[in-house]
C-alpha cells in the first residue's frame, strides 16, 4: 500500500497570510486608537481658564502652550505671548507642568509611520532573506519553499561538478601509481558496465581512500571522474552535521537522491570519519545522537541501490581504524586504496607536474631535491616549489633556480631565516660546535646518512641551526638495529660537542633530547629490539597516519623497567658520541671555525676537511 502524505503549504502562503491578517488589525483597530483632537483657542480663554483654576496640566513650548482641563478630558492648544509672571500664576492656580501632552498626528500619517512602513520593512528584510538563502543553497527555489525544509535546512549542500572534458585526470595526479591502478577499474567500469554485467560481475559500492594528509586522496577522487567524464558530488563528512537532530540523515538522503538522478556518476564524501566513528552504545545520549542517526541512514543508503546503479561511493579519511565495522564490511566499502606518501620516483614526478606550473631553469635537478625531500607529502612538494617561485621573485629574477628549490625545503622544513635573530658571539659559537657535533658523529659511523648541509643561521621554527643529512638513494623503508643506534648517536652529538669543548651544557639539545628518547622507547616497545623483551608489543599505535598516538599496553612494574632501558640506552649512545668527539677534536675545531666563519657550510666542504685523515668506526656496543 502506497502512502498519500498530506501535501504541506508552501511558505509563501502562510507569508501572505500573515500579511492579510495585519493589514486587518490596521484598518479595524486604528480608529479605536485615535488620540483626542487638540483644540485651539485664544490667549484670552486661557487667562480665564488659569484665574478660574480650570486648568489640569500644562506644557509650555517654545512657540505654543498645551494645556488641559481639570478633568483632563480635553488638550487645548494657545500661542505663546510675552509673559512674564505666566509661570508664577499658572503654579498659584494649581496647574501641574508636564512634558508629556502628545500632540494628535494626523491619522493617516500616524497610519503610515505606524503600519505601513514596518510591513514594507519587513517585505523588503523578507526578500533580502531570500536572495541570500537562494545564492547560498544554490538559486533553487524548491530549497526555499518546498523540499529541503525552510532556507534548505536538510538539503545535502553537494558542490556537483558536471561532465568536463578538461578537468582533472591521472595524469595530473603523480607519485601514486598503485592508487591510480585501483581506481581505474572504476573508470573502466563507468565508461562500459555492459561488459562487466554480461559476465555477472557488480562494481564496489564503495571505496574507501586512506592516507596520510595531503597525499591527494581528493584529487585522485577528482581524477576518477574527469576520467569517466561523469558528473561529481563532493562533500565533506562534517557538512552532514546540523545543529538540529535529524537534518544529517535529511542531506545524506538528498545527496543519494540526486545521485540517483544524476546517474552514472560519482559521490564524494571527504572526511568520513566525521560521521562514520563507531558507534557506542554506551552514548552519553543513549546511542541515537544526531552523528549515528546520520550513519545509520548513510548504511541504509549504501544499501539501497545494487553495484550496477552507476553510482560509486568514494570516501576519504586519514582514521580508517575509527571507522564503524558496519560501514567498511564488504557490501559498503567494499574496497580500501592506500593514497601513501611518495617514493622518491614518485617525489620526483610530483615535483615535475607541479614545476610546469612556473618558469625553472635548465639546470634544476629534481632528483636531488627529492632526494632532500624524503618523507614530503605531494601537498608539500607542492608547497616547495610555491615557494620556489616565490623566493625567485624575492630575488628579482624571472626563474626559479636549483637554489631556489633547495632554500625552499628548508623553508618547509625549519622556517623562513630570522633575518633579525642575532646570535653574540658565544651563542653562534656554541650553536656552530653543536651542529659539527652533529654532522661529526654521523659521518665516523657506518650507518649514517650522508651530511647534505650545516648552518646556523636561526629559523623561524625555533632552530637556531640544523644539520641536514640526505640518504643516497633516496628510499629508505627499513632500518636495522645499528642504523636506529647510530641515528640516536647522532642526535646526542650536539649535546656531545658542547661537553667536550665547553665543559657544560645548553638548552640547545631539547629537540634532539626528545627525538632519541622517542627512538629508544619504540626500539624496546615496538620494534622487539630488546634483549630483556624481546619480540613483544608493550604499545599501541593509533591514528598511524596522523603522527601515530602511542600508549603503553604493560604493567607499572614493566613500564619502570623500560623507562630505565630507554636511559641506559640512550646513555650508551650518548658516550659513543663523546668517545668520538674527543678522539676527533681536531678536526671538530677546525669544521666549527669553518662553520662559524662562513654560518652555512655544504655537504661537499664538510667532507673535504674531514677526508683529511682516516675515518674512526667505533665498535657498536650491545643493546
């Protein structure tokens, strides 16, 4: 049985009803309302009236005097005359002075200013109101008047980006092969489904990326449709979210509804973890808050239209382990695509795409820059060469250079130069000893990666210097138990020089403090490289794509035996780098005067004074 819902009144009735009903009140309770006629009389009555003490009240004006009668049942209106025992005389009749005797308008004056004007007032609001909410929600009248609610409340406020032969496609998006290999099935899919019908063979409902941020998960969903050449609904996961509970199921079913329309085409949902957490029945509002009354309808969405509807589910999150169960099982998001951080090929390529942009020189070696790059996402890549450009002009030339390009990944990386930090001379010579402390102690061990730059001009981010080290072949994936040891070696090196020469320490080495701690913790806690542990997990990692949440999964007592291993550790690699320090104090002074001369020194010069003796490779001690 069909259901015949009673068809509601648009707005615009009940507006002109509304109106209807004032303009009666106007015209029937306006007479009702009329004040007393003022009466004018001569200057003699109101003598007679004051000597017979007939007057009630009285005001007197600049250019009239208004008065009543002692019953107050009359205003009389006289002019004013050169008079001056008029006050004395009307206070010894009994006269009480006010200042609050109206003066009659004329009614239809009083009705214009009354009425009149606050209703064309309000017309006028009343359209402005309209206008706005029609440019906000898209120019649809039914938004207004119709469905959607009033102003478009429960209205999905998809951005749609029609069919496009020149929008985005694969080949703008770099540095993510495998990702675009996944998806490209689905624009096979959308560009023939009869092969795939014929066959028996449904497409994903829904798939899911997943990534770092700024990887280019909203890109490649971007690409997948200009390469279909299909129409384009984005929306981001916190969109659905209203303020009144219910409306965020109302848009997720106008969102399907005009996919359905519009199909074959794409629906994007960004951030999806906004309303696809798990669900607790445990909810401080029992279970039904407005967020899980807008999962609960986007399951039942994703369920109510088959795999060959022409409509695929794209979704994007740097939290998939937040996501609800019910929304990642097969038969929803049938398929997850990890949108990683870039290779160095895949850096490289990045960097080329988003050069095209600008005007380089011949000479920029993108490899390189990649290579200082590791770890970038493709939105930083992005960033460097912005700024590139940027420093170019700065500089006043009409092409970004390769030293344009390597300034401006440490830019990305450390901060603009403080042009107005001036360091004393004791300062910049204990920071010039701490980042040769640095570089010394990475360039006398096996498993370092080669020092790329040294300065100690102060950043923006806080450095008052930094040692850059690049690996050689750019990809690094794995490390071994002597690289992670020599990498905490390294970052006790600057704490390491200042012992050695200075006999004293600094608040220099907080940061370098804080990454080897960390490193040691996660060598004994998550990577099993502990002879008292073993291969045993004792912390939980989540939000891996976003910085990684560690928390400990172990007793107190084992939390103290690991608080006192990550000391004894990072200790031992603290002496390795003072034996090496002290056993090279030679070359560390005369690299630090280097470097305090001329405040940045390259890889290539650091090498040169080192290579001037034989290298020292001291024995890795055990764990």
């Amino acid at each position: 049985m069909n259901e015949v819902k009673t068809p509601k009144k648009p707005f615009v009735i009940l507006y002109i009803i509304a109106m209807i009903v004032i303009l009666g009140i106007n015209f029937v309770v306006m007479p009702l309302m009329n004040r007393r006629a003022i009466k004018k009389v001569d200057y003699g009555t109101f003598m007679q009236m004051t000597q017979e003490q007939q007057i009630g009240e009285v005001e007197i004006r600049s250019n009239k005097i208004l008065f009543t009668d002692k019953e107050e049942t009359q205003i009389y209106e006289t002019g004013l005359m050169e008079d001056a025992n008029l006050v004395q005389r009307l206070y010894d009749s009994g006269a009480a002075f006010s200042s609050q005797i109206i003066e009659q308008e004329s009614p239809f004056i009083s009705f214009l200013i009354s009425w009149v004007l606050p209703i064309l007032i309000f017309m006028y609001l009343g359209r402005v109101m309209r206008s706005r909410m029609m440019k906000q929600f898209g120019g649809d009248d039914s938004m207004m008047f119709g469905g959607g609610g009033f102003g478009g409340i429960g209205k999905s406020n998809a951005k749609v980006y029609v069919k496009s032969s020149d929008g985005i496609k694969f080949d703008d998006v770099a540095g993510e092969e495998e990702a675009k290999e996944n998806l490209a099935e689905i624009v096979s899919y959308l560009h023939d489904p009869s092969k795939y019908q014929e066959i028996g063979a449904s497409m994903p409902k829904g798939v899911l990326l997943v990534g770092p941020p700024g990887t280019g998960k909203t890109m490649l969903a971007k690409a997948v449709a200009g390469e279909a050449n299909v129409p384009f609904f984005s929306m981001s996961g916190s969109e659905f979210v209203e303020m009144f509970v219910g409306m965020g199921a109302s848009k997720v079913r106008d969102l399907f509804k005009q996919a359905k329309e519009k199909a074959p085409c794409i629906v994007f949902i960004d951030e999806i973890d906004a309303i696809g957490q798990k669900r607790s029945a445990g909810s401080q509002y029992g279970g039904n808050d407005e967020r899980e009354q807008t999962l609960n309808q986007l399951l039942t969405e994703m369920d109510g239209f088959g795999g060959n509807t022409g409509v695929i589910i794209l979704a994007a999150t740097n939290r998939p382990e937040s996501l609800d169960p019910a929304l990642t099982r097969p038969g929803r998001f049938d398929r997850r695509v990890p949108v990683e951080l870039p290779d160095l090929q895949g850096r490289v390529d990045i960097l080329k795409v988003h050069a095209k942009k600008i005007k380089i020189t011949d000479n920029v070696d993108f490899n390189k820059i990649a290579r200082m790059a590791a770890g970038a996402s493709g939105a930083e890549l992005a960033n460097v060469i912005n700024e590139a450009a940027l420093r170019a002009v700065r500089n006043g030339r009409k092409a970004a250079t390769q030293e344009d390009m390597e300034e401006s990944i440490e830019v990305v990386i450390a901060g603009y130069q403080k042009k107005n930090a001036i360091l004393s001379d004791k300062e910049k010579k204990i920071v010039s000893y701490h980042e040769v402390g640095h570089a010394l102690v990475a360039a006398m061990q096996k498993h370092s990666a080669p020092v790329q730059k040294i300065t100690i001009i102060p950043r923006t981010s806080g450095a008052l210097g930094y040692t850059m080290q690049v690996e050689e072949e750019g990809n690094h994936y794995l490390m071994s138990k002597e690289e992670l040891l020599d990498e905490i070696a390294t970052l006790t090196g600057g704490r390491a020089a200042e012992e050695v020469v200075f006999g004293t320490v600094s608040t220099g080495a907080s940061n370098d403090i804080e990454k080897a701690t960390r490193l040691a913790r996660q060598m004994i806690t998550r990577y099993g490289m502990s002879q008292n542990f073993g291969m045993v997990a004792l912390e939980n990692v989540t939000n891996a794509y976003l910085g990684g949440d560690a928390s400990l999964d172990c007793s107190e007592e084992t939390q103290t035996m690991i608080d006192k291993e990550v000391v004894e550790l990072v200790e031992s690699m603290h002496q390795r780098a003072l034996k090496i320090l002290r056993e090279n104090r030679n070359r560390l002074d005369e690299i630090a005067e280097f470097l305090y001369e001329k405040e940045t020194i390259t890889g290539d010069e650091f090498m040169e004074i080192l290579n001037r003796r034989p290298k020292y490779a001291p024995p890795l001690p055990e764990l």
